[in-house]
C-alpha cells in the first residue's frame, strides 16, 4: 500500500542530527520490508501556531510503499522521538 508522512523536526537541533533521524524514520521503513520512493525535504518553516514554546520547524515529506502493519509502527517510533514535534501519516 502506498503511504505518505509530514513530519516536523525541531529546528534547533544540528543538521547533521536532522539527517539522522531522517535516515532513522527510513530505516524504520526498509527494515520491515517496505521501500522510500521519495523523500522531500521542505526545509526550515514557520508554524501557524507555536509548539512547546517553538515557533519554526524543519519539514520532511516522505513517500512509501509497505503492508499495513507498518504505519503503526513508524507513528510508534515518531511519538518517542525526541526531535519530532508533529507527524501525521496518511493512506494514499
């Protein structure tokens, strides 16, 4: 099934730990078997209201395939992940 998330980063941590868990939320994906079309990265955008006192965040789109066991897991992995401010992963 194809699958799509946006997902926000605290903007105050490094590049290189935006990177990271870029690469992190991806390897969620290809380790149980589902594979990444596209990943866009939308850069640094102000929030229409702030969240946790934080007023702009990073933006990532990213696109995949996978069987239907697998968005759970990956909202799972979003939820306790320190760096991500919101997500929302949709069924295309």
């Amino acid at each position: 099934m194809n699958y799509e998330t946006l997902y926000i980063i605290d903007n105050s941590i490094s590049d290189e730990a935006k990177e990271a868990v870029i690469a992190k939320f991806e390897k969620v994906i290809t380790d149980s078997k589902g594979t990444v079309e596209k990943t866009d990265k939308w850069g640094s955008r102000k929030l229409a209201y702030p969240i946790n006192y934080k007023n702009d965040g990073f933006y990532v789109l990213m696109t995949f395939t996978a069987d239907p066991s697998l968005p759970k897991e990956l909202e799972r992995q979003m939820r306790i992940a320190d760096e991500v401010i919101r997500f929302i992963v949709i069924k295309k």
